[in-house]
C-alpha cells in the first residue's frame, strides 16, 4: 500500500486538519524501508524497487518489527503525544491505519512483536489492485 499510504493523510487532514500530523503518521513506520534499503546498497531506483516488490526473491524484509508493531505505534504515538495530545492522537490514529492496511499485503510482518508471530497477506505489493485502490484513494482526495 505504498502509495495509499500518504494518500489517506493527505484525505483525512483535509477532512479534520492536522494534516501534517496524519501524513506523517500514515507515512512514519516505512521509515524502516529506508534502512533496509541503505543496509542491502539499494541506491539505483529500478534495484529498490525491485527489492521491494518482492522480499522473498531478494531475500530481505522491509517491515520490521521495531516500526510495522503495536509495540513500535505505541511507542513512536506515545512520544508525539507527550509533545503534543492532540498532534498525538492524530498521528496515532494515522499509524494505526498504516498498520491495518498493511496486513492485507504479502510481505512478512510481525505486527505482535516482540512475539515470533508473523502475519502475510494475500495482496502483492505494488500490485494493479493497489495501483486502482491508489487511484481511488486521489479521486476522493480532489473531489472533497
């Protein structure tokens, strides 16, 4: 749901404002990509994005659990909202539906980490379904 992801902060801080705050939020637990991405030399674009569509043939993970958890939403929203209840609260409800959408996609995630259960979709990522439910995503944001 990598484009989706800004998309629906984008639609909900044009609905309720805080939009900072909810993009952010919608976008913070794929901070990890980024450090995979610089781990595994991935500076070409073609060569990320390959990586990240498929983990299982480049054999790396991209959601890791310090971020893609209850654990890490918890942790990261409580600092926000220690600085600011009301930016917290908004990015909290952000990250928490980065999370659910992103059990639906393939790619291995340890949403109740520190436990070893891992949890897959059935969605691939960067799919057509995706790309449609993206184009979806900004119809709703220029017609509110």
């Amino acid at each position: 749901m990598t484009f989706a992801h800004p998309l629906i902060g984008l639609i909900l801080g044009k609905e309720f404002g805080y939009t900072a705050a909810f993009v952010i939020g919608s976008l913070f637990p794929d901070i990890d990509h980024l450090f995979i991405l610089i781990k595994n030399k991935h500076f070409k674009f073609r060569e990320a994005f390959a990586a990240m569509k498929n983990e299982d043939a480049a054999g790396e993970r991209y959601k890791i659990p310090y971020t893609h958890s209850i654990l890490g939403w918890l942790i990261f929203s409580g600092v926000v909202f220690l600085y600011s209840q009301p930016a917290g609260l908004v990015f909290g409800a952000a990250y928490a539906l980065h999370l659910l959408l992103d059990i639906i996609d393939k790619d291995e995630k340890q949403l109740f980490y520190p436990f070893k259960k891992t949890i897959r979709g059935f969605l691939p990522v960067f799919s057509k379904y995706e790309i449609i439910f993206s184009v979806i995503l900004l119809a709703i944001y220029f017609y509110i």
